[in-house]
C-alpha cells in the first residue's frame, strides 16, 4: 500500500536521528518492512500520473467501434452513428458479444470527445514573405448623403502583419478580383500564395475538390498566384485577417466615413493602409512597413497588360430597352435596342450595355441588394425625346426637371423642343448632364432664352470651368459683360 508523502517524510526525518528501523515503525505504527524501504528510496522527484490501464471485455471491440465513428465524419450529422446503433450492430455482427449497453455507452462518449479535442486544436501557423490572405466584412457607408451597407475585402500579409482594404456593395467575383487587383497594383507586385476562405465570389470547397468561378480563374491565371482555401468552418487557418477585419471595421469605419463615392472612398482607404502601417509590430517591435520590404521584394511581378475585372451576360430588353440584372435591378439602353437581346458587361462598381460593334450604349452604378431598383440613363432617354419629342409631356425626364424649365419646353414647338433636347444632349456630352440642365435652367431664368443655344453653351462651360459665383481675379473689371450678355430678371415671365 502506498504511503503519503507526509508519512514518507516522517520516516526521513527519524532516520536523520540516526533510528533504526525497528524503532521508527515502533513510533509510527508502521510495518518494518514498509519503513526499511522508504530508508533505503534515494529517489523521491514526482512522477508524472499514469492512469491505471484496465482490462474490459470491450477491450477486442474498441477497434472496431473507433472505425465505425471515424467513417462517421463523411456522413450527415443525422446519418451517424449513436450509442444504441453502435450497440445493436455488435450484438447482431459479433457472436459472443457480452458487453453491456453502458459500457459501449461510456467508450463511445470517450471517442467522440477525443475525436473532438484532436479537430479543435490550433496550430501556430509559419507564414513565408509574400504570402497574403483575403476576407470581406460587413459596414455602413454614407456615399452622396445616403447610407448604405457595404462589403470590405481586407487582403493582410502575415509575415508583416501589413493589410490593405477595399470597399463595395456586395461580395460577388467581380468585386473579390477588382478588390484584389487595386490592392496588387497599390503594392506593386502579387503574393506568392492567397488564402481564401470558403466564399462563392472565388469558388467553393466541397471535401478536397475546390470549383472556382470562371472570373476567379481567369483573374488567377492573368496574375499567376497560387490560391489555398480554408476548410469550412476553420477561420483560424487565416486568422490574421480574421483579426484585421475587426480591426479594420473598428478603426476605419467608426465614426460611419462619408464620400461622394466608393471610388473615391477607396482611395482614400488605401491611404489610411499606408499610415496605419508606420505603426510596430505588436509582436517583433519593428514599424509593420520595414517588416512589408521582406514581402515587396518576394512578389511576383504584375503582369504587363491589365485584366478587366467584369463579366458578359446576354440579356433580353423589353419594349422600352430596359433589361434586368440579378432578378431585380432594371437598368436602361437604348429605345434603339427595345426588344432585343443585348450583351451587357458587368463590373464590381458598373454595368455598361453595350451595341453590336461591343461599345457601352451607357453607364450604369451597379445595384446591389434585395429591394427592386430602375436606374435610368437620362442621355439614352434624350435619344428616344430626340426622335420622338411627342413624349416630352409624359416623359420622367420632364418630372424630374426644374418648374422654370419645365414651363420654358412646354411652350416649345415640336422642332423648338427638338432642337432643345439636342442642345440639352450635346452639352451632357461635354459637361455632364447635371451641368446642362443647370445651364439651361440659369439661361431661362435670366431672361437669355432667345439666344438660347449660345447663352446656354457660354454658361455651361462657365460653370464647368469657374463657377457661376467664383469671385472674380484681380485685374480688369468685367461686370459690364456680365450685364450685357446675362442680365439678372427683373420681373416675372
């Protein structure tokens, strides 16, 4: 019977007084056997604890139980195995089985929390220079005044703990490659290798075959990295962009940011990148930009000719030349391509429809989202006016015009109205739409209207190059003109 160790100690102590065994066994009430050999133990460091191996009658079965629980994992969860299952299989295929239920029971628990132990543990992973992993997050955005809920792709550098970032309104392929190509070209080279999760705007894992989207594999080949995906379920494989998309959301988008669009706003983003990384390292206490020089120089160089980050659909229009994208967002042509089928090219910010000879007809902000959306090209819509200035009256364009210009075209005849609408898109052309409506608008309202093509020509490149209320430069004074050629009004119409 083994001994505590305050009674082993005590045994010592007495044989420091120099007793023989004999009298410490009298003194302590111990056997002089017992006592004999703790004298003579010269060896007292701990010892690690051993379980105690039992033999079990399952003990032949354990294998096999194991087996079955192991082939479990490529089953359904509700496909698998239980206890009971387990037990009635070894009663039926093993004559002779005599184990109790219990006890298959308690071995089962047993395997499948060990099982279990073995999948969570983390691994410290090695990360090499030029290797990059990439993920997007969730945020809002105020762009022109309207919040809106955003996507970011965050690509880091573990080997130097560098990140850039990039926003969009969704997270489709178009998005994961213009994201990574702005990154790749603001760093100046490729990674070696990214590592992505199981997202579908890249592809999708399924056991150990891996299906990329056409885009993603057209975008891989052009810029000629390799690509790793996680297995489902384990974001600790890229956890430092696990983390950098916290820290991104954090300190980037907290207060909500505000631009006039995300264009510029990435822009912008890829700046607060560049200051954020003069910081150190949390760990290796050298500036995160030093430490990015390792992974700069292991980059793949880009490639010599540019890759366009879009796709072509082939879609119908309807008699209006408007056609539908993602089941919900309705864009225009042209009146010129109703009821026919179009190619449409489709990028992360835009969608273009294009004509036969594979122009853009026009220039849409894409949609993103579940809410029905009918974005309008006003420049296609003055083609269909042009040719048909009847519509004027009924027209959205008309509604979406100024009372004083609404009132001016009205009043027109059928070829005054022509030749407004073609002024209207010539200066669109030059300018901007919203500068030729506000040209026309100020050439109404300050009495010019029967010189309206001239007037309306001078103002709008005034507007486009200094402002209508840009205080003037020192040097002579020019009022005089200004009165001559745009009186202000004086009186009603």
């Amino acid at each position: 019977m083994t001994k505590s160790m305050g009674q082993i100690h005590r045994i010592k102590e007495l044989q420091l007084q120099r007793m023989g065994p004999y009298q410490i066994a009298k003194e302590i009430g111990m056997d002089p056997k017992t006592v004999r050999k703790y004298m003579g133990q010269e060896d007292f460091s701990p010892r690690a604890p051993i379980a105690e191996v039992r033999v079990s009658k399952l003990d032949p079965y354990k294998a096999t139980i194991e087996a079955w629980l192991k082939e479990d994992e490529k089953n359904r969860y509700k496909q698998r195995h239980t206890a009971q299952r387990v037990y009635d299989r070894l009663c039926r295929e093993h004559a002779g089985f005599d184990c109790s239920y219990p006890t298959v029971v308690r071995f089962v628990r047993e395997t499948r929390q060990r099982q279990k132990v073995s999948q969570d543990g983390f691994l410290e992973l090695e990360w090499h220079p030029g290797e990059a992993q990439a993920d997007f997050g969730e945020c809002d955005v105020i762009l022109n005044g309207t919040r809106i809920a955003c996507r970011y792709l965050v690509v880091s550098f573990p080997q130097s703990n560098a990140a850039f970032v990039q926003c969009f309104l969704g997270e489709t392929a178009e998005c994961l490659c213009q994201g990574l190509m702005d990154v790749f070209q603001h760093v100046g080279g490729v990674p070696q290798r990214l590592v992505l999760d199981n997202a579908t705007g890249a592809g999708r894992r399924i056991g150990e075959t891996v299906k990329l989207t056409q885009l993603f594999q057209r975008f891989q080949a052009h810029f000629g990295f390799e690509v790793t995906f996680c297995n489902p379920a384990s974001g600790h494989e890229k956890g430092n962009v696990e983390n950098k998309v916290g820290y991104v959301r954090r300190n980037y988008f907290v207060p909500l940011p505000s631009a006039p669009s995300l264009v510029e706003w990435n822009t912008e983003l890829l700046h607060l990148c560049d200051l954020d990384n003069l910081r150190e390292h949390y760990k290796k206490e050298t500036p995160i930009c030093e430490l990015f020089e390792a992974d700069r120089r292991a980059f793949r160089p880009l490639p010599r000719l540019s890759f366009e980050a879009c796709r072509y659909e082939h879609l119908k229009t309807n008699g209006y030349g408007k056609f539908v994208l993602d089941g919900k967002h309705t864009y225009t042509s042209s009146p010129m391509c109703a009821e026919a089928e179009i190619v449409v090219r489709i990028g992360a910010h835009y969608v273009e429809p294009l004509d036969a000879a594979g122009e853009a007809i026009s220039r849409h902000p894409r949609q993103f989202g579940s809410i029905r959306t009918d974005t309008v090209d006003w420049l296609t819509m003055l083609d269909s006016l042009i040719a048909k200035p009847g519509a004027w009256k009924n027209s959205a364009m008309r509604s979406q015009m100024s009372y004083d210009v609404r009132d001016y075209m009205d009043d027109l005849d059928r070829s005054g109205l022509r030749q407004a609408l073609r002024m209207v898109k010539e200066l669109s052309e030059r300018y901007g739409l919203d500068v030729a409506v506000t040209s026309l608008q100020e050439t109404i309202v300050r009495r010019r209207a029967d010189g309206i093509s001239a007037n309306t020509a001078m103002i709008a490149a005034r507007i486009a190059g200094y402002g209508l209320d840009t205080a003037a430069s020192p040097g002579p004074d020019m009022r005089l003109y200004d009165d001559a050629l745009m009186p202000m009004p004086t009186g009603g119409l």
